[in-house]
C-alpha cells in the first residue's frame, strides 16, 4: 500500500472502539458482500474519489493490517467443490490472525440460499492451527443448523495473507475493505502472490446500489465480480478435479495484471 500512502493519509479517521460503538453497527457479522477485482494500478485514483464520503479505520496509529489465514476443508475439498458447483447454504472455515494486534479467530462464513453471508467466531488466545474443544463445540452448533458435516471432517489446506485498509461510511451503514498483496501457500510450501491486483469488498446489510462506492467505481469502470480467494488460491495451488467455473476468473486476473508472472508458483 505504500503507492497510497499520501493518499491514504488525508482520510478521516475512526478508532475500532468508536467503529463498534456506532449506532449502525459497521461490523456487519450479518450481510451482503459484493466485490470488485481490479489492477493495482487502479487504487490511488479510486481512494482519491472516496475521501469525502469514507472514514479510514486506524489501530494504534497503523491505517493498513496484515492478515493471516489458514484455510480447512475435508480431505477431498467439499466447501471449495460446493462453491464450485454454486451449491446454496455453503461454508469456509478459517483460523485467522490480526497481525498488527496480535488477535487470533476462529471463524466460520455461511452463505445463504437467500446471497447473505453470516460469519460466527471464537476468539483464540494464540493462532492455531489445531481444533480446540471449544472451537469444535461452537462450530458444530453452527454447522448442525444446515448440515450434516462435524468438525472432525476437516483439515488445513490453504495458508492465505494479505494486506488490507478498512473504510467506514461516514452516512450508511456499510463497510469497504481493499486487499493488495494476497499471497496464497499450500502444505507443501508452494506460493502464488497475486501482486498486480486490488480486490475489494463491499459490505452492507442488504444489496444498495446508492452506496457511494458502488456509484463511484461503475463510473470508474469497476464493476462487480464473483471472487472467491480460497477457491483461487485452492485453483492454482492444488490439484482438484473440478476448476471450470474459475478459469475464466483466473483468466481475468492474469489480463488485468499485464500478463505478469503473478501466477508464477515459488
């Protein structure tokens, strides 16, 4: 983010107390999330239209945070197969760290048949990348509300950071998060960085084309695209039966970084 960061410095700011103490509750545990895939080259100038109408989240002084995830599936890969085959009512499992503030999350996403995503997390005194008994217990409540699966189905398979910068809207309820930097590594030690692009996310409580970031990007020409970075990651790093409906997302990818060696396994 250090392209951004004369950028990135002129925004209002707002403290993650004051951010969890608002009114309309910007966490948004409990929402529709739309993204948009686009060249890095692109995010100064898209930061540069958004200051009137976002406030930057900051932690200690520090605007940009890196996070830290390690990724669980079942052996043969049953939530990426899911989102794959669009299967409705479907799940990611992570550990994630905080890594500036050293907080550690174990976290489950559910997305609904209905396009929203509802996430449910423990918190962790180290990251981990072992199921605890609490982790378990809490998880499977989730889980046994829309599926027969048991925590005990799963296992890591992908390690996935990034940097990121969160805004906050100064008027709606909705928050915009942009990630640079992805860097994807399996259990064999294998890496792909998808350097040359930004992705971003929009999260509100139900879909508004009124916010001023959707507005903003479809003049810009940035418009919404499924994305998944787990399934990405798992479509470049592991060797799946099924990757059909992501190739023409991996084909976008590599025409919008200039056909740089983002893809380039180290």
């Amino acid at each position: 983010m250090n392209e951004c960061a004369p950028i990135i410095n002129r925004f209002q700011t707002i403290s993650l107390e004051s951010l969890d103490s608002l009114k309309n509750d910007v966490k948004l545990m409990d929402r529709h999330d739309t993204k948009y895939v686009m060249p890095r080259n692109k995010l100064a100038n898209l930061l540069e239209l958004l200051l009137t109408d976002y406030q930057l989240l900051t932690v200690e002084n520090k605007k940009v945070f890196t996070y830290k995830n390690l990724y669980f599936d079942t052996p043969d890969f049953t939530f990426y197969h899911q989102h794959h085959n669009q299967k409705c009512n479907r799940y990611k499992m992570r550990a994630r760290q905080y890594v500036e503030s050293a907080l550690n999350f174990w976290e489950v996403k559910f997305k609904s048949n209905k396009g929203k995503t509802i996430k449910k997390r423990v918190k962790q005194k180290e990251f981990t990348t072992e199921i605890t008994q609490e982790i378990n217990d809490k998880t499977q409540v989730f889980l046994n509300k829309t599926s027969s699966m048991t925590i005990d189905d799963v296992e890591p398979k992908l390690w996935i950071t990034f940097t990121r910068l969160t805004l906050a809207s100064l008027e709606r309820k909705e928050r915009l998060t942009f990630d640079v930097d992805i860097t994807y590594t399996n259990i064999k030690d294998e890496q792909i960085c998808l350097s040359d692009i930004a992705i971003a996310e929009l999260k509100q409580p139900s879909l508004s084309l009124r916010s001023p970031f959707a507005q903003i990007s479809k003049k810009e020409r940035i418009y919404p695209r499924k994305f998944s970075k787990y399934c990405t990651g798992v479509s470049l790093l592991h060797d799946v039966t099924k990757k059909g409906r992501f190739k023409r997302r991996l084909m976008y990818l590599d025409k919008i970084s200039g056909g740089h060696t983002c893809f380039s396994k180290t």
